[in-house]
C-alpha cells in the first residue's frame, strides 16, 4: 500500500474516533440536560403544595374550622361581607367567633 493512501487512511479513521467521542458526549449532555430539566419541573410544580400543606393549610384550617361556623355561602365558597365582619368584630373584642 501507497505511504500516503496508507496515511490518510489512519487520519481519516483518527477523524472518524474523534467524530464518535464527540457524538456521544453531545448525546450524553443531551440526556442528562433532559433529565435535569424534568427534575426542576418537579420541584417548581411540587414546592408550592409543599409549602402551602406545611405553612398555610393549618393557618386555613385554623379559621376555617372555627366552632360554631358553619360553610361559607358567598361565591366559590367564600365568606360573605356579613360573615367577614362577624369576623372582624370577633377578633376587635378578643371573643371567639359564633
């Protein structure tokens, strides 16, 4: 074989190595940049419930489940105007709310 068929043949198949060990990184980067995307998706999905199920749930149940209450009859289940200021008067005289 021609020296300098024979050397192009060896830089070509160095080329060619090269092409693969690059692909596969790409890929590889690929991957775990999808991977690291759906977990960051998780958390900003789940940590607002988290949140709200350790900071604000007992802070809602707490007025809501207060004795003597009965459901909110106002739009989607909020208090009506009536129910916030018994509310309000409740608290200004230091008296749970009935």
């Amino acid at each position: 074989m021609d020296p300098e068929l024979k050397r192009l043949l060896e830089e070509t198949h160095a080329l060619a190595r090269e092409n693969h060990r690059i692909l596969r990184a790409i890929r590889r980067d690929q991957w775990f940049g999808f991977v690291g995307k759906i977990i960051i998706w998780i958390i900003v999905l789940l940590l607002p419930l988290y949140l709200y199920q350790q900071y604000l749930q007992p802070i809602v149940s707490k007025f809501s489940a207060t004795p003597g209450t009965t459901t909110s009859s106002g739009l989607f289940g909020l208090p009506t105007t009536a129910e916030l200021q018994k509310l309000i008067n409740s608290f200004k005289a230091g008296s749970p709310a009935l």
